[in-house]
C-alpha cells in the first residue's frame, strides 16, 4: 500500500500548483459570500451564535467531501478505463487491496491538507471557538473516508463518464445542500429530513459544529461516529469487491 500511496504522491508533486489557488481561495470566496453575504441578512444567527460561525464548521465538512469526490470519480474511471493504472500496479504485482488502500490513503491525504488551509482561514476570520477544533481534522478524514469509499467502488463498476455526471447531479448536490451546511437540518420537511441524516455528511457537519464551537456531542456524537465508521467499512468492502472483480484474472 505505501508504494502505491508514494505514486499517487510522486504525481501530486508535479501538479499540486493546479490546486493550490482553490484550497486557499475556494473557501475565503465562501465565507466571505455566503458567511459575510447572506449571514448579513441572518441578524438573529443560528442556534445562538452567528451564522458565519454557525455555518464554516459545515463547510469544513462539505469540502473534505467535495475533495474527494474529485479524486474517487473521474481519476478512478481514468485508472482503469483510460490511463489503465490500476492494470499496470496490479501487475507490479500488487494486490487490490494495496491498490485501492493506497489510493485511499492518498485522498485523505489531500483532505487533511484542504481542510487545514480553511482551518487557517476559518481561524483568521475569528471562527474557531475552542481548541476542540483541531478535532475537525480526524472528523474530516472520517467523513471523506465515508463517501470516498462508496463512490469509488461507483466509479470503479462504470465504463463512461456520463454515470459520474448522474452521480455528481442526483446525489453529491442534493447531499451538499441538504446535510445542513447552509441551514438547519430541522427546517426540512420530515421526508427530506430522514433522507439527510442517512447520508454521512450530515453527521460530518454535526460533529463539525460541536468541535468548533465547543459543544459536548455526548452520546449522540458517539453514535454518529459509529455510523461514519459503517459507511467506510461498507464502502472499503464494496470498492476491494469491485477491484477485485476487475484486477484479478
């Protein structure tokens, strides 16, 4: 798994500049739009506490998985249909396991760094209010471990790239704006409630928030870190299924 982790990041030191100016402006755009922006005509805040500060923990979240919906979908495709990388390592030879590890490993990689440039923004902006906070950063790993899994074994059971856009459309949108990033979970109506505390970046956010601002999640915390943990043996058993299926002859 460590080699194929070293690959993926070998390859990310040639590109890494291509990311560079939307980890750090991506998120002070946001703030300053929609926390600044819109928090301007939330004068009464949220849950006690303003909206920017209600609302960047939820962002932190969102975009530990908007990260690795970028690295589990169309390079994914690409390894195996395209670039046949996933043909090449298993021939190395490497097991499936160490192929789709290593590749995970490398994705949460790269959440931990988007995640620590808008901490440091989040923190520049007054945000952050407890030193829980540094918490955000194995929730975020958790959280984009548990869609990364799942999407990967998605992208790894297509042959074209327009399933990726379905996905992207019925699924990754519908969760990023539902899952109480913008607004409280509570205002929902009761189906569309249900359907948001399946998907896992609504327990992100929750736990998120607590960190940030210091709140104890009790029990209930526990429980959401328990279901995250579901989503990514589920997703990590059904991705290994899936590479399996396609790397061993």
């Amino acid at each position: 798994m460590t080699s194929v982790l070293e690959y993926h990041l070998v390859h990310y030191r040639r590109t890494w500049r291509s990311s560079v100016l939307s980890t750090l402006l991506l998120p002070l755009l946001t703030m300053v739009g929609f926390g600044l922006g819109v928090g301007g005509y939330v004068t009464s805040g949220i849950d006690g506490v303003s909206y920017l500060d209600w609302m960047v923990p939820g962002l932190i979240a969102s975009t530990a998985v908007q990260t690795v919906i970028g690295e589990a979908t169309w390079p994914v495709l690409s390894y195996f249909e395209w670039l046949k990388v996933y043909f090449a390592q298993a021939a190395a030879p490497l097991r499936p396991t160490d192929i789709l590890g290593g590749h995970l490993a490398f994705m949460m990689f790269r959440v931990l760094l988007s995640v620590v440039a808008f901490l440091v923004i989040a923190a520049a902006f007054g945000t952050l209010h407890s030193p829980w906070a540094v918490a955000v950063l194995p929730i975020s790993v958790l959280v984009g471990l548990a869609v990364a899994a799942p999407v990967v074994a998605y992208s790894a059971s297509i042959r074209s790239d327009s399933y990726l856009a379905i996905l992207i459309r019925f699924a990754v949108l519908p969760m990023s704006l539902f899952s109480g990033v913008f607004f409280p979970i509570d205002s929902l109506h009761p189906v569309l409630r249900a359907v948001a505390w399946v998907l896992p970046l609504s327990h992100g956010v929750d736990l998120s928030r607590a960190a940030t601002l210091g709140v104890n999640p009790g029990l209930g915390g526990l429980w959401q870190l328990l279901y995250l943990l579901v989503w990514c043996v589920g997703g990590w058993l059904l991705a290994l299924s899936r590479f399996r299926r396609r790397l061993v002859v």
